[in-house]
C-alpha cells in the first residue's frame, strides 16, 4: 500500500505514521485471529474501514479512518486489493450495500468466499459503538488516522 494523502497530517499522521499504525493494527488483529472480515462502517462519528467478526456484524476493529466524502466501498475495495472486472470481485455499484471481504483465505486459514455478499441495504449493520449514522463526519475522541 502507498500511502501519499496528507489529509491527516494535522492530526499527527503523515503517510509514514499512518501506514505504521495501520500495519501494525493489521498484524494485531492477525495475531489475535480478529481478522476475519474487513468492511466499512462507523466508528466514533467517523467513516472507517474497519474488521468484522461475520457478515452484516458491526466494526470490531478500527483499520483506518476514511477522509470526508471518500467512497467507502471503492476505497474498501482498493485497500483489499480487488478491482472491478477482477476474479471474485465484484462489480462496484452505487448501491447501499455494504460488502464484507472474508480476510481468512489471504492468511491461509479456512474461510469462505472472499467476497461476501453485500448486506442488503436496508439491514445495515448498525453502527459501531451503538451510535446513530451520521449525516456528515464530526470530530469524537478517537484520533483519526
């Protein structure tokens, strides 16, 4: 992954800093076997990319934050490494959908497909933290990265 957005530098993240924090995290939730799916979702007010216990579950664990407005799905998308038109990825579409990306084959553990099917739009998971969607992104207590 290449880091180059400087968006959260003045909060103390330069591309360096976040690719360590996100690096690390990931090797973490490996570790402790907490990467099972990677979706998007909400964390503290924030759009995230974020793990997953199962499919249409809440974040369990923050990846990354997203900056305002970015598309969380293309975004989702790209960092997992799946592009449109790729085997076993599928189309990106403006839907609601929230896709869940089964992380266990990319680790050699057992899994299912790598892609779930997306969570129909109108059973969204419900936010992490048991806070209500947002309409736009507000400032909270975590950092964001």
């Amino acid at each position: 992954m290449n880091w180059v957005s400087d968006y959260f530098r003045d909060s103390g993240y330069d591309p360096m800093t976040r690719c360590r924090e996100v690096s690390g995290r990931l090797e973490t939730f490996r570790q402790n076997k907490q990467l099972k799916f990677v979706t998007v979702g909400y964390m503290n007010g924030q759009r995230v990319i974020c793990t997953a216990s199962q499919v249409n579950s809440r974040c369990d664990g923050l990846i990354y934050t997203l900056k305002p407005g970015q598309d969380a799905v293309r975004t989702l998308y790209q960092f997992m490494g799946l592009r449109e038109g790729q085997a076993g990825a599928p189309a990106l579409s403006e839907s609601d959908a929230m896709p869940y990306i089964d992380a266990r084959p990319r680790l050699g553990e057992e899994g299912g497909n790598s892609v779930a099917p997306p969570a129909p739009a109108n059973n969204r998971p419900a936010p992490a933290n048991n806070q209500p969607a947002p309409q736009q992104p507000t400032g909270g207590g975590m950092r964001e990265l």
